[in-house]
C-alpha cells in the first residue's frame, strides 16, 4: 500500500469544517494549563497522531459502505487508546474534529450492523474474508469505544452493543474457542496468523477497562470465562509480542498467568532490554519479510512502549522500567512528535504512508506507557 502522503502541517489535512473543532490541538502550547511534563512533548505527540487519522478519513481505500471508515490495527486503534488520555493532559475536555469522525463512523457501524457490509468480501479478497474482517471490526469496535467511555465513567449503549456483537461472533467450538476468528492479509503483527491471540488479549484489557463494572456482568460471565481461557491454553505457544499483550491482560485477571510464567516472562524481558534501555521488535518474534529484506534490529518505539506499559501496568517500578520510560522520552522525534519503529513485512519507505503505520502504533502506545503514572 502506498497511500497519499501527507505533504501539509495537521491543519491543513482537516477539512474546514472541522477545523474550528481541532482548533485547541493546533493552539500553541503556551496556552495550555501547565498540566505537562517538559520530558517529552505532548502537544507533538497529538499533532501527529491527529495528521494520521486526518490522512487515514481522507483515503480512498479507507472509505468503505454508508459514508463510513475502515477501522485500522494501526493508525486508528494507537489513536483512540491514546487521544483522551493526550487530550486529558492538554486541557481539551471534548474529542477533536478528527476524533469525531472516527468516533461517528464507528458508531454508525455499531448501530447498521445488520446493515453494513463486511470491509473485506469473499468475491474480490477470497473465502473466509467476510467472517475475518467482521470478527475483527467487532473486537476493535469495542476496544476503540471503551477507551473513550472509561474516562466517562459510563459504559455507553453504543460500547454495550459493539460489546454484544462481538460476544455473538466469539468461537464457541474447536481449538480456538473463545477467541475471534481474525483478519489474516499476512500482515505482521495485526493482520496475521498469531493476530488472533493478540487481539483475544486486547479484549480482556477492554472488557477489564469497561466502567460499570461490566466485566462482572452475568451476561458475559460465560464469554468472558471462554475468552480468559483460551487465552491461559495457548499462551505457551504464542510469539514474545502476544505474550507481552497477555501481561497486560493479567494485571487485571491475575489467573491468566501462572507465577512461574509471569516470572520467566519478566525475566526474559529484562534480558532482552538493549543496552540503551530500548526493546526491539525483531527480538519478539520469529520474524521474516516478505520481500526477505533483514529486520530492523534496532530499538524501537512500538516494541519498547507496549513492553514499557505492560510491566507498568503489572505494578513492576524496577529499573528496567525507568530506563524504558527514560529510552522513550530521549526518543521521540522532535520533529514529527513521534516514536519510529519499523515494518515486520517489508522494507517500506519509511516517509510513505505504509512506512508509517508501525510509527502510528508506537506512538500510541508510548503516549499510553509515559502517561500511565500520571
């Protein structure tokens, strides 16, 4: 994919009509409460999250039935988890013009889902296409709402309903049950073999994060104790990256992980961290590219911001996890506002669009990791 580039400053890509909505991200800084942190740069993190999803509206192939948007693993998932919490710290009570298409489009979809079509059909993508791309638009539908009803404090009708539609597409039979049957294009991490127990994870993170206490919901009881086992069945054979997601998971559902796991886990990790405090995707995985290119082995923003955030959310305050956090800060990029990482799959431009999405992902999840002692 090669996309559009963006050649203009995040106010240009919006459109007019939203621009007065996305004004207080364009605003300077020095207008803003002095809520931040001089460590690393706030207002740059959400000025290029922003471009992204401004790009990601107004790309031909991200338009899909009923004036709607493709959801992306990518650029648009990083965006929702980490835009409330950005705006929170910036002073911007109310979702920007860009944030409010995403969030529109969602909940159209929520709401015509008998009526809206899957993103990917069998007729042009190959058999199996439908039942993939509508498992996981149901899983990233939830994760993306409840990251904004949370700082709400309510679990909204729309979060329920996406909620509902993914219970019914949850696998109830075979090896793989209590999970979703997922998008594959061969798309490491997120659209690939092993993106079905990743995603399984994120669910258990959002139905954890849902307010009203949700996860306690009898409704749900018997979805949600397939969901926690399938991801306990299948932890052992999954990549370092799912496993890492799986952390996460159970710092809200202790059981998932047995202690010996979660100790060999922590271990490894710890082990693996660089000497710069940074973790690197070609470690968690094993790896190869398409195009059979060798792997970036660098550190990397996507890699060191979910290990960073997985150990914090566990409760780990070691030194491995301040020089995580330290690495993250030292290696925003000071002029884009982002963290770089760089494709499992191909050796992409990294100033196209594509090249980008590895980016999109690291930044959101470094804004969640830097913020999350807050």
């Amino acid at each position: 994919m090669t996309g559009i580039r963006i050649r203009a400053a995040l106010c240009a890509l919006i459109p007019a009509a939203a621009f007065l909505a996305l004004a207080p991200v364009c605003a300077h800084a020095a207008d803003k409460p002095a809520t931040t942190s001089p460590a690393w740069d706030r207002q740059a993190a959400a000025h290029y999250l922003e471009g992204r999803e401004a790009w990601w509206q107004s790309w031909d192939r991200a338009q899909k039935d009923h004036g709607t948007l493709c959801v992306s693993c990518h650029t648009q998932a990083p965006f929702a988890l980490a835009m409330p919490s950005l705006r929170r710290d910036l002073g911007q009570p109310q979702p920007s013009g860009t944030e409010q298409a995403m969030l529109a489009s969602i909940q159209k979809r929520v709401h015509m889902w008998n009526e809206v079509q899957p993103f990917y059909s069998d007729a042009v993508y190959g058999a199996g296409k439908e039942v993939e791309s509508r498992n996981a638009e149901s899983v990233l539908n939830a994760v993306m709402l409840t990251s904004y009803d949370t700082p709400a404090g309510r679990l909204s009708d729309t979060t329920r309903s996406a909620f509902d539609h993914a219970w019914t597409l949850q696998s109830t039979t075979g090896p793989d049950a209590g999970a979703w049957v997922w998008q594959n294009f061969d798309y490491t991490p997120w659209e690939s073999k092993e993106s079905q127990y990743h995603w399984a994870a994120l669910m258990a993170v959002a139905v954890a994060a849902a307010p009203d206490n949700y996860r306690s919901e009898p409704a749900i009881a018997g979805h949600l104790a397939a969901l926690l086992g399938y991801l306990q069945s299948h932890y052992d054979a999954q990549p370092l990256l799912n496993k890492i997601v799986a952390l996460r998971a159970a710092a809200q559902f202790p059981s998932l992980l047995t202690k010996p796991q979660r100790t060999a886990l922590v271990d490894l990790l710890s082990t693996l961290q660089r000497p710069d405090g940074g973790w690197s995707l070609s470690d968690f995985g094993a790896w190869q590219r398409r195009d059979k290119t060798p792997l970036e082995t660098r550190p990397d923003g996507y890699a060191t911001a979910v290990t960073t955030l997985a150990l914090e959310e566990n409760g780990i305050a070691n030194a491995h996890v301040q020089r995580g956090r330290n690495w993250l800060i030292a290696n925003q990029d000071k002029a884009t506002g982002a963290w770089t990482a760089w494709s499992l799959n191909k050796n992409r431009d990294p100033e196209s669009d594509a090249g980008k999405f590895m980016s999109d992902a690291a930044t959101g999840y470094a804004v969640l990791a830097l913020d999350h002692q807050k």
